[in-house]
C-alpha cells in the first residue's frame, strides 16, 4: 500500500488482489467521516433519533403483523 498527500488530495494505492467487500467497507467508513467531521449533534440527539426510527419501525410492523 502507498500513500501519498498532495496540496489537494491524498491518493492511496492498493494492490489489485485487495477484496473488494472490504475496500468498499473502507470507502464506506471515509466518507462517513468526511459527511460527519464538521457535525455538532451529540451522542444524545443521535441516541433520540435512533430510538424514534425504532419506534416508528415497530409501529408499522406491529401493524402488519397484528393487524
């Protein structure tokens, strides 16, 4: 693995043996960051809106499954 930084970009080079699940996995992981590192949210809001999506998730099963 190389990598290099440049005054715009870094540059990582793999060999082409690399799996693609795990380079995509990677790739998932930095572009998460990149979205996120300026974000202010807390672990708390986050854990709110986690438990509302939940909440809703099981209201429409619950609905589907029990009618």
């Amino acid at each position: 693995m190389i990598i290099e930084r440049t005054l715009r970009e870094v540059i990582i080079r793999l060999p082409a043996t690399i799996n693609i699940t795990d380079l995509q996995e990677m790739a998932n992981f930095l572009r998460y960051s990149e979205l996120t590192q300026k974000s202010k949210v807390t672990q708390k809001q986050i854990d709110t809106v986690v438990k509302d999506v939940k909440k809703g998730r099981w209201e429409k099963s619950r609905k589907r499954l029990i009618g």
